[in-house]
C-alpha cells in the first residue's frame, strides 16, 4: 500500500503544487476570518483527491490550458464546505486530527465558511464559461444536501435497507467524484463517450471511496484516521458493514447491536464486541468486497483510453481507494 502512495504522490507532484497555491490564491482576496476558518479544515492534511481527479481526467482528454489547477478548486472548496456543515450537524470533535471548526470559532462562523466555500466554487464553474460545468457543479450541491437531509433522517434507524445506504453515498459522496471526472474532460472538450466513461469512472470511484471510508470507522483509530474509530456509530449513522451484518444476525445479537447504536456513550469493550460481531456475521468482508467490484468497474471505465502514464495514474487512484489506511 505504501509503494502505491508513494508511486501516486510521485506522478502528481506538480499538480499537488499547484492546487495547493490555486487553493490559498482563490482565498487571499477575502475576509482574514475567512480564509482562517477555510483554512483550518483545507490545509489540514487532504488529500486532494478531487481537483486531482478533475486535473487527471482534463489531461487524459487532452487539455493542456492554463487554468486547470483553478477549476479543480472547485471540487476541493465543495468538499471542504460539506465538512464544516457536517460535523456541525453530526456534533463531531475532531477532524483530520484537530478539533473542528466550529468548536475552535463557533457555528455561526463555521456554517458561513461554509457557504461561501459553496459559493466560491460556483463563480469559479462560471469562469470556465461552459454551462455544462455549472450545471454538473449545481448538480453537486442539490444532491450533497439532499443525501445529508436524508442521512439525517435516517439517523439511527436500524432498518436502514443497503439499496437507501447506496443513494445516500451516491448523493453524499460519489457526485463530487463524478463531478470531478465529469468536468475535467468537459473542459478538454472531450467527446460524449469519453465523457460519459470519466463519469462513470468517477462514480464507481466514489462509491467504492465511501464503502472503504466506511470499514475505517470500524477497524482505525484516532491517529490514523483523524476522528476516533466508530464515530459514524455514535452519530447513530448506519453504514454497509452493521446493515449487512444486521440483516444476517441472531436475534439476539441483532439486539445487541441495536443497542449499541441506541447508546454513543458506548466503551471501547463494546466497540470491541460489536466489530468482532461485524466479522462474524461477514459484514466487514462483505462492504470489501463490494467496494472492490466498484473499483474494477471504475477501472473498466478507462478501458477506451489508450495507455499513458496519467491512464496508469487514474488506475492507480482505483486501486489506493480500496487500500488506503486513511
């Protein structure tokens, strides 16, 4: 997994360095509590995933302009503003290793952030002057409140069905990858098919992101996830691993689950307990496994592109997502 990181970091060192200063540049001219608030959670330690993503794809369809690292920030100002709402609304205490915004400034401020971040990457779609990008980025912010409206909704509800887990990753998740992918080849002016294949790369790439994110919770701890293992547990969210293994539990162990979902205050010997039952019951086993056909489908994806070393880069992306340990 290491010699896979490290092989990814290495092909897009260039493309890092340049996110990073598209990312402070697109955030100097504003307010100073601005840009420390959105600085907090944005120079955290992100990955940057996403603007790679959009870059990777521009360069796989051929685009060779100037602005690319720009637009990506788009996907990386949406992302960051999802998680200043989020953990204000899952009551969260750390991310990414540190306290949380709101918790260092206070809600207000942080649900403001937030929406500027939002809006910040929309005038940047603008910029792009193509009105399919500003649909794609509208898209994104109408389905990432709406699988958080729903995630809210379900909060605790352990007859939460997989097919209802599914749409809300899809919403949560997987459409700012899909976005990301979408919209780099939509700035190479790419043709339909090529179009439509990012796309689906990118959303079987989500899926599968979110799927492996999920088994994290189960099974790292603090220092190598940045929140404490069974944080979406105690903020009573169902994910793949306890809804799979919930629908193949004893009676009496389905109880014992419940309960523990029904109580956040749980030990770490009842944490302990409930991943061992995840086991037994394949729940674990079952989300890799699921996670994994999302990855060879996303890898499928790039099948009618011919091989290049940024083709290898996206393979790669495919494999880390299921492998990562953070």
């Amino acid at each position: 997994m290491s010699d896979l990181k490290t092989k990814i970091i290495a092909a897009v060192k260039g493309d890092l360095a340049a996110i990073e200063a598209a990312l402070e540049d697109n955030l100097n001219p504003y307010f100073d509590l601005v840009s420390q608030v959105a600085g907090h959670i944005l120079f955290a330690g992100g990955k940057r995933l996403r603007p790679l993503l959009m870059i990777q794809c521009a360069r796989l369809c051929g685009h060779a302009g100037n602005h690319a690292a720009r637009f990506a920030t788009i996907f990386e100002y949406l992302h960051a503003a999802t998680l200043l709402h989020d953990d204000l609304v899952d009551g969260a205490d750390m991310r990414r290793g540190r306290p949380v915004a709101n918790q260092v400034w206070d809600n207000p401020t942080a649900v403001l952030t937030g929406d500027f971040l939002l809006a910040r990457g929309l005038s940047i779609a603008a910029d792009t002057g193509l009105s399919e990008v500003i649909r794609v980025i509208a898209g994104i912010t109408e389905n990432m409140s709406q699988g958080e409206i729903r995630q809210m909704e379900r909060k605790g509800d352990s007859s939460l069905t997989e097919a209802e887990y599914l749409e809300v990753i899809r919403c949560k998740t997987a459409v700012l990858f899909e976005g990301a992918c979408r919209t780099g080849a939509l700035i190479a002016d790419a043709g339909a098919e090529r179009v439509d294949a990012l796309t689906a790369y990118g959303y079987h790439l989500g899926i599968a992101f979110q799927m492996a994110d999920d088994l994290l919770d189960y099974t790292q701890d603090l220092a190598a996830l940045g929140k404490r293992a069974g944080a979406d547990l105690r903020e009573g969210k169902l994910t793949l691993p306890l809804i799979h293994a919930l629908s193949r539990a004893s009676e009496a162990d389905r109880e014992r689950m419940v309960a523990l979902l029904e109580k956040p205050d749980f030990c770490e010997r009842e944490f302990a307990a409930l991943v061992a039952m995840l086991d037994q019951y394949g729940g674990i086993a079952y989300t890799r496994a699921q996670a994994a056909e999302h990855v060879a489908a996303a890898k499928t994806a790039l099948g009618q592109f011919a091989h290049s070393r940024t083709r290898e880069t996206l393979m790669d992306i495919a494999d880390y997502a299921l492998v990562r340990k953070a």
